[in-house]
C-alpha cells in the first residue's frame, strides 16, 4: 500500500481502536497508515503531526488517513509524561469506549558509547525508549483489563524493540540496553496479565529505511551508499533493507484476531540479521 495513496483495503481491524504513538513519520507513520486500512480507527500520537523530513506529497498521517476514508483522530502527546500519557489513553478509550490495541513505536536512535555517554544522555535515552513505554503499558492495561474480551481478548499491546536490544552492538549501550528492557517488559507483561486477557509481544525491526536517518534520503533516491548503509546491506542475509511497511504487516498480524495464543513474543523483522 503506497502511503501517498491510502485507502481503506480490509476489514481486520473494523470496530477497534488503537494508538500508535511516534506515528508522525517512519514506522510509526506506516503503522498507522495500515491498521487504519483494515479499518481501525487510529489514535495518531506524536509530538509533532508533520512528518520528519517530509516529501510535498506527505500529509500529516491522520490527514492521510481521513482523506482515504480512514478513521483517524491527532493527539499531540510526549509519551515521557505521565500527564500526556493519561490525557492520550483517556482520548483513545472515550472513542467507542474501549482500547483495543496500542503500538508503542515512539523512540530515537543514537550511537553512545560508554565513555562518553553523560548522565543526561543516559536518562534522555531511557526516557524516550523504554520509560515511555512503561508508562503506556500501564495506563493502556488499567484500560484494557476492565473492558470486555473479544474472542478471549480485552486488549492487545505491541512494543517496538530493535533487534540491537536482542544482540549487543558496538557502542550503542543507551539504545540497545533501552531496546533490551523493552524486550523484556514485554515478557513480563505478557506474563502478569495474561489471566486478564491482555496479550503483549514486541517486535524487533533491523535496518529499516525510513528516510529519517543520515544517508538514508540519497540511497533511497539514487543508491547512493555511505559506510553505515553499506555494512547494512551486507550484515542483512536479505537482499535488500527493511521497508516501513515491512514492520507494519508484522503489528497488523500482532495486533490482529489472527495472534490469539502468542503472548511475550520478540519477533524480529530484520531480513535475517539475528539469525545470521
């Protein structure tokens, strides 16, 4: 599904409401963009509603949305604030009455080695990347758990880890500890409240070209390739680099009636890079 052109394809998702938070550009975007396909009525959280580095064609993604015939609603929210956090939740729940589904997307990417990662860097980095999505699971659970199941579900959460918290990358301690805790939060969610009909997986996406990232815009316009792409392509088994969308079909299937007895899952989309 091309992100210029949206439009409502399915009906997976028809009735539920969701949240994607960092959903104003990259994996966030693209997320949004196809649970609102297979009809969801999508909260858009960001800070911002314009894509990073937009292209003229791109719209805002809630925009997008509702000029496809989509359901989307905009709610500005800096998911490192508890305050944000509720106000966020609440908006998404007064809907229909209900959350079915959050994406736990927002996050930033950085290389910090140990020695030279101050005190600030260190608590930035978990803040965004891990500490916000602690603070969504719990106001999404206090939710989800009291809401009534369908098909043996209330709720359904899906974090997004990275497949640098699932190996140890050079001299990237703040975001790979950050993605490591993420991944394992999901598990202990998954664990905790899964009498409550709550199921909470992640996944763990690899090199994925979003055009937000240094030298990213030039290999997607004209191959051209700096050092970083190039090791990519060649520590990545697949033929090519990760897709937004790639990401979002996984979370669709995860966020989806389809995942029933998969909970504390880490699925990793990355074209083969942890398996190699």
């Amino acid at each position: 599904m091309s992100q210029a052109d949206f439009a409502v394809i399915g009906s997976r998702l028809a009735d539920r409401v969701a949240i994607v938070t960092g959903a104003a550009s990259g994996i966030g975007r693209a997320t949004a963009l196809r649970l609102a396909a297979e009809g969801a009525h999508v909260v858009v959280s960001d800070v911002r509603s314009e894509p990073r580095e937009a292209l003229p064609e791109e719209r805002p993604t809630a925009e997008t949305i509702q000029a496809g015939g989509g359901r989307a609603t905009f709610v500005r929210a800096d998911v490192r604030r508890t305050e944000d956090v509720e106000s966020l939740v609440g908006t998404a729940a007064e809907i229909s009455g209900r959350l079915d589904l959050v994406v736990n997307n927002a996050g930033i990417f950085g290389l910090a080695p140990l020695l030279e990662t101050t005190d600030e860097k260190w608590d930035e980095d978990m803040a965004i990347n891990v500490r916000s999505q602690f603070l969504m699971c719990r106001a999404a659970v206090r939710v989800m758990r009291e809401q009534e199941p369908i098909r043996e579900v209330r709720g359904r959460i899906v974090n997004v880890s990275s497949q640098l918290g699932l190996t140890a990358p050079p001299e990237a301690v703040t975001y790979a500890v950050a993605k490591a805790g993420v991944a394992h939060l999901t598990r202990q969610l998954a664990v905790d409240f899964a009498a409550d009909g709550v199921i909470v997986n992640a996944v763990a996406p690899g090199r994925i070209l979003t055009g937000t990232h240094p030298g990213e815009r030039e290999y997607l316009a004209d191959g051209t390739v700096d050092a970083a792409t190039a090791f990519s392509l060649k520590r990545t088994p697949f033929p090519r680099l990760g897709r937004p969308e790639d990401v979002a079909g996984a979370i669709l299937f995860l966020g989806s009636d389809d995942c029933t007895f998969v909970s504390g899952h880490v699925l990793a989309v990355d074209g083969g890079w942890t398996a190699y």
